[in-house]
C-alpha cells in the first residue's frame, strides 16, 4: 500500500510517500519520496517558534513539497487531468479558505498533475500548534476531495514512538509493556505502551519540555534558537571540575514526573548572581544543565522501566538529537540487560513525515477507519 503523510505541527513542514507492507509483525517500509522544509533559519530571528509565520509557512511550502515527492518518487503526472469541475473548484474555495496562498498554489499545480498511485492520506492531527497543524489538516481535505483518497488523522506522539520501526529488524526488539520516553521542544513524557496502538501517559512535565528548557536556557547564555545542539556544544568545552551545580528537580518523588521549569529558573538566578559571564563559566552552565537534565531523565526511565516492568525502552523526539542523553541511556540498558533499546535514525528524530506514514499504516492494518468530518487538535493526547 501507498501512503502520502503530512507533517505540519511545528516548524517543519513535511511531506512523505510511504510504501509499506506487511502485517503487524512483519511491516516493512520504503520511503519512496520524501520532502521536507525547516523553517528554522526564519523563526531563528525571534528566538523562537512564532505560529502565525510557521503557518504562513506552511501554506507557502506545502504543494512545492508534495510535488517534490512525488517527483522523487516517480509519480508525477504525465497525462494531465482534465479542468476541475466548478463544483470542485467551490469546495477547494471552502476547504482552504483560510490558506490563500496554498489554494492559488494548489489550483495552479492540479492541472499538471493526474491522480498519483496512493491507497491512503496519512497526516498529523494533533498535538502542536494549532495554526500551523490546520494547514496540514486542511491540505490534506482538499487532497482527498480531489483524488477521493481516505484521511487518517494521526497523533504526532505516535509517530515519534513509532519511527525506529522504519528499520524493519527493530519490529523484533519490540515486546510489551514498553516503555517511551519522548523528549522533544513541546513535550516530555513517558508512555506505557501496552501494546500496539495502546498508550497510558505514565509521567510528563508539570511546566516546561526538556526542549524548551535547554532553549531558554541557550537564550539566557546568549546562544541562537534552536538551543539544544548549542548548549551541547559548548558544554563540551567545560573544566571537568567546574564547580557549578544545579538542582535535579523531582529526581526524588515517588511518581514519574518532570519540572525543568524550577531548573531553568536555577540556571537564571546563577547567571544573575555572576558578576561576569566568562565563555568558561557559560561553559559551565550549559554542562551541569545538560548533566542534571540527563539525570533526571534516565532516573525516571529507569523507575518506569522497573514500576512495570518493561523489557523495551523506545526514545523519541527532537532532543534524542542529544550525544550524552544517547549514550545515557546506552549506558542504562546495558545495566538492565534484559532491556531492548529502541532509537530511531537521527534523521526522524526530529519532526518529519516519515514517522506519520508509518504511524498511518499501523492504524490501517489495526483496522482504524478513515475520516472525514475531524479537525486539528493542539492539545490531542494519547
Ligand atoms: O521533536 P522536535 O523536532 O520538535 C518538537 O516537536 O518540539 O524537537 C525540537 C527540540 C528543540 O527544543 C531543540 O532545542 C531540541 O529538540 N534539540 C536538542 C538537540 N537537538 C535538538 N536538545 C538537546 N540536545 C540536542 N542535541
Ligand atoms: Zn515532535
């Protein structure tokens, strides 16, 4: 089966064609065409992700990106289709109303392009920004209405447990429970994974991600959006003996909980009580931040996969992206040696269609109907 998959919940707009085999036990992937635009270079200048350009963005990219996969994967158009009927035309008017610039685009670029060879549209519903997951959402409404091709409105968090299973022998590390961490720039959680397609949300952060923090913190130390890899970098250019030390919040309560607000703020009085902020006192910073977020971290993972107990850790998210949050828990499952380690390729660790044709095609061969009548969702949990 062929599967086309939207990504559009942040700052990355992507578009995937996916082709995938195989029952629950045996799936096996082929990325057959795959584009995607990061928006970083534009929301760098505020510090951040602003949702109303990421939206703009997205409806700017959207069909140059579809046609670029479909291109890669040969299915562009030879024989052009005939003219859209006005009925036609009056829907794809209502659907993208809101999106200007995607129906100019989308009008111009139909003629060109015959009904491609796909069985199923997968594309992320929620969580994320809701701006920006609407233009997705609404795209991938005017996709079906022209090529009458079914809609499978998908959970961005699924997509991030399931992407290691692009690699087809990671299926057979699987067992369950498992356990998930995902870290990314909107979220820090732990899941249960009871089985396929069954989440409990098992611990998650009382305020800030573990993405967020490490980009605030990089703000605090003057450092560009996004954060993560920069603190990293310079974290490695601290004394072993630094001297500065953070909190672990929550390293002690009892639940599986996360607060990198209060170590964020820790970070924030240091730097204010610091007369001057040498390169080798930032330095610093960034290292006990980065080391105390890994303790935590791998703390809470290690309580869940015993609270269970799990036999299958899955990691996820943008800030995976991490070398010492990696080789953390590496170094974790080979003290738990019974426990099987799931990563998924660092080029799907961060926001990408891929895991949204992946996750599609779980819930089509998981007997999940289509729909129609659904809309975005910024806060959709698992
Ligand atoms: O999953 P993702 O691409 O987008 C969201 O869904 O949020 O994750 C982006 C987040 C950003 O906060 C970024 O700073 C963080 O992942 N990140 C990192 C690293 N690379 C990216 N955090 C720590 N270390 C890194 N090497
Ligand atoms: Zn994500």
């Amino acid at each position: 089966m062929k599967i086309l998959a939207i990504e559009t919940s942040c700052d990355e707009t992507a578009v995937c064609i996916m082709e995938a085999t195989g029952d629950i036990k045996s799936t096996k992937f082929n990325i057959l065409g795959n584009a995607l635009y990061s928006q970083i270079a534009i929301h760098k200048q505020y510090g951040g992700v602003f949702p109303a350009l990421a939206k703009r963005e997205h409806s700017k990219n959207l069909v140059l990106l579809l046609n670029k996969a479909l291109e890669e994967a040969k299915m562009e158009s030879q024989n052009l289709t005939p003219t859209l009927s006005s009925e036609k035309e009056r829907e794809l008017e209502t659907l993208l109303e809101r999106e200007p610039e995607l129906l100019k685009q989308f009008l111009e670029f139909l003629p060109t392009q015959s009904k491609p060879d796909i069985d199923a549209i997968a594309v992320t519903q929620g969580p994320g920004l809701a701006p920006a997951l609407w233009v997705g959402v609404n795209f991938a409404k005017a996709l079906s209405a022209v090529w009458n091709i079914p809609i499978y409105p998908i959970n961005h968090m699924e997509g991030h447990i399931l992407s290691p299973l692009i690699e087809a022998h990671q299926l057979e590390k699987i067992s369950f429970p498992a356990i998930s961490l995902l870290i990314s720039g909107g979220h820090t959680e732990i899941v249960l994974v009871k089985d396929w397609l069954e989440y409990e949300v098992i611990g998650k952060t009382k305020d800030d991600a573990v993405g967020e923090a490490f980009d605030k913190v990089a703000r605090m130390l003057g450092l560009p959006y996004p954060g993560g890899p920069e603190i990293s970098k310079l974290a490695e250019l601290a004394p072993a003996d630094h001297g500065v030390v953070f909190p672990r919040p929550m390293l002690k309560s009892d639940d599986l909980d996360f607060s990198f607000s209060g170590l964020k703020t820790a970070v924030l009085y240091f730097i204010k009580k610091q007369i001057e902020l040498t390169p080798e006192i930032k330095a610093s910073i960034a290292k006990e931040f980065e080391d105390a977020s890994v303790e935590v971290l791998v703390t809470k993972v290690r309580k869940a996969l015993e609270m269970y107990p799990a036999k299958t850790l899955i990691l996820g998210g943008g800030v995976i992206a991490n070398k010492k949050i990696r080789l953390a828990f590496e170094k974790l499952i080979t003290e738990m040696s019974d426990v099987q380690l799931l990563l998924p390729p660092l080029q799907i660790a961060t926001d990408n269609a891929v895991m949204i044709a992946i996750a599609g095609y779980f819930n089509i061969i998981s007997g999940k109907q289509p729909k129609i009548e659904f809309g975005a969702e910024g806060n959709l949990s698992l």
